[in-house]
C-alpha cells in the first residue's frame, strides 16, 4: 500500500518538481488518516491499531527513502542544466 501511494502520487504530480515531489508523501499520510478515522469511526480502533503502527513505520521509512532519491534525481537535473 505505501509503495503504491508512492507510484499513484509520483504519476499524479504535476510536471514542477515541488508538486511532484510532495504529493506522494501526502498519499502516504493520507491513506493512515481514513484507516484511522473509519476505525474510530466503527469503534474497532483497538483491533488495527498495530496495522496501522506498521503502516506509519514502513510509510515514515519509504517517505525518507523517496525524500532521498528525489534530491539525488533533482540534484542530477541541475547539473545538467
């Protein structure tokens, strides 16, 4: 679900690179933001809330990855410019 948030952000982006690069790190956040709000909503927040710890820690650790090689890819970009 995290890499998938990332990929459906990254192709959503516009074509500047701030949109580009931000919009796959709210996907991320977006989607533990309903998880958490249908749970609560339902009264089973105590049934998920180890997925949805996990969630936040593999989507925190892709966040920072993506973050990484976002900078490397637009630091090439102004190279070669």
């Amino acid at each position: 679900m995290v890499i998938a948030s990332l990929a459906i952000g990254q192709a959503l982006g516009r074509l500047d690179d701030d949109t580009r690069s931000s919009l796959p790190i709210f996907y991320i956040a977006r989607n533990f933001g309903l998880a958490l709000f249908i749970a609560i909503l339902n009264h089973i927040q105590q049934q998920v809330i180890l997925t949805l710890v996990v969630y936040v820690i593999l989507g925190d650790f892709a966040g920072v990855l993506y973050s990484i090689w976002n900078k490397r890819r637009l630091a090439g970009l102004s190279q070669e410019n």
